[in-house]
C-alpha cells in the first residue's frame, strides 16, 4: 500500500482533468451505499459529525472517514477532518492510504463547477464566493473552468481573510474582488457559490435576480442551511443526490417541513444532468440551485485520479 499525500493529491487533481473524471465517474457503473452519519457530542457539549463513506465500481473500492468539527475554528484548525482508503474491489487488498483534506475540497468544488456547467446560464460574466474555508478556496478556480468569468467577488465575514483569499488568489493569476456588502454581491452576481458552515442563512431569495445560479455546499446537517425559504421557492432546484440533499440537509429538509418545498419538486441529479436525461438550464430567466451534500463516488472518482497519476 502506497501512501498519497496532500501534495502529490494537489498535483494529480487539476481542476480541468478532475471536472472531467467525474462526469465520466456519473455515467459509469459503480455502487454506492447510503453513508453513515453518527452525531456526537464533545466534553464542551459540541456536535460534532463521523461520516462514512464507501462507493465501488468493478476494480476499486473505497471508503472515507470524515470528522466534522465546527468548533475548530476557534483553535485554528479546519473545520474537516479525512483520510481515504482505497483498497482492490476482487481481493479486498488495501492500495492507497490517501489525505483526504485536499481530496474533498478540490472533488466537491469541481462537483459544483460540474453542475454549473449545465446550470448557470452561457453568458455567466460574474461569479460570487461566500466562504473562507478549505472548499470556498477552490471554487473560483473550478468554476471558472465552466465559464469565463469578467468579474469574481469574494466575501466572508471577517474582511482579513477575505483579503488574504482574494491575495492568494492573485499569485494564481485570478483577479478577483473583496465584495463589502453580501447584499449588493448578490445581487450582481449572475453565479453565487457558498461554502460556509453557516446554521442560519446567508442568501436571501429576494436578492437573486432573474438568470441567477445558486451553488449551496456548507450545510451538511438537518439544522443548518446557507439560503433562505424564498430563494428555494423561487429556484428551480437540482440536487447531486435526493437522498443525502433532501434528508441530510436544512437546506432543503426545512422549507419541506416549513411546507415550502415538495421533494419531488426536485428537478434532477447530477447523475441525469450528466447522461443529459434532464437538460439542466432551459430558460435564460430561471434561477437555478444547485444542492451538494457530497457523495462517495465523487472521492473515488477523485482518488482514482491522483491514485493512477502517483502509482503510474
């Protein structure tokens, strides 16, 4: 077994070369069973999460462990914690012990650059990023790989890490804003993307103007969401899996039980964007949203990847 680790896990995944790997992940064969998610409380009576996570295709099978630790913030330490086994589907025979962190990061922005490319509208000219985080530092490098942005926003809460974000991603060659006011972003924006570990929502509905794709990732819990009840009434919502969406998520579980929003409401998954059994974005006017709670097969897809560029 080979040990992969952030670094060569950062040189494999290249946000093109990994876009694509999982749109062909999507319309492969593979099993994936619903993860496990056990709640547990720590001697500072916080909720953290043990997610598990296991997919398989015909030659590979493997298996994440992610902690969710929301009160890292406060000890500067990510917030997510994960490592990744990936071991032969025949003989059970461990492979790969891969780092994780850059794993799930760089897989579920390009996840969401994947569903914008059916989702936000051709003519996207700009793009806003809600969130400082791990996945929040990826999103304007996959999402402007599906569309050619002329103008990107960052905003956070804390005005230092906006401008340390929008610095770094200066040295990568993108130009990018601090936005000031969430409120007047959003209301330019033709493409917002979020990836915070909000419990309360960030979006308002009556911000989103005509056109408008909504990219919602940080809520991962039933009690947290990133938008509001009127931003999910107004969009037309897909979702990358009804499962983990609908029943793991506030995003969508609390406008269902608010009444606000019927499950099969939903438009489509990934998966149907992919094959192109939905056709995503059908009209130029129509807000569209987007839901990630993040699937296994999308870090075997990942871990394949940087697996086959490592091992040769």
């Amino acid at each position: 077994m080979i040990h992969i680790s952030g670094e060569q896990v950062v040189a494999a995944l290249d946000y093109s070369l990994l876009i694509d790997a999982l749109r062909r992940m999507f319309l492969s064969n593979y099993t994936m069973p619903v993860r496990h998610h056990h709640f547990y409380r720590t001697d500072k009576d916080i909720e953290n999460t043990l997610i598990l996570m296991p997919a398989w295709n015909d030659d590979y099978l493997g298996i994440k462990q992610v902690v969710v630790a929301p009160a890292n913030n406060d000890k500067k330490l990510p917030a997510i914690h994960a490592s990744y086994t990936l071991l032969d589907v025949r003989t059970g025979v461990p492979l790969a012990h891969l780092d994780a962190a850059q794993l799930t990061s760089r897989r579920t922005a390009c996840t969401s650059a994947l569903a914008a490319s059916y989702l936000a509208r051709e003519d996207a000219a700009s793009l806003l990023v809600v969130g400082s985080g791990k996945v929040a530092h990826h999103l304007v490098q996959a999402h402007a790989t599906v569309r050619p942005y002329k103008r990107i926003m960052v905003w956070t809460r804390d005005m230092h890490k906006s401008q340390a974000f929008v610095d770094q991603l200066a040295a990568e060659g993108y130009s990018v804003d601090v936005a000031e006011n969430l409120e007047e972003a959003a209301r330019e924006a033709d493409v917002i993307s979020c990836a915070t570990l909000s419990p309360s929502p960030l979006i308002k509905g009556a911000w989103l103007k005509p056109g408008t794709h909504l990219d919602l990732i940080g809520s991962h819990t039933p009690k947290t969401r990133e938008a509001d009840d009127e931003a999910i009434r107004r969009s037309n919502v897909f979702v990358d899996s009804r499962e983990g969406a609908l029943h793991e998520t506030g995003e969508l579980a609390i406008p269902i039980a608010n009444g606000v929003f019927d499950p099969k409401d939903v438009q489509a998954d990934i998966v149907a964007l992919c094959k192109r059994a939905h056709i995503g974005r059908i009209t130029p006017n129509e807000i569209t949203l987007f839901k990630s709670a993040g699937l296994a097969i999308e870090d075997l897809a990942a871990a394949l990847l940087a697996y086959e560029s490592v091992a040769g």
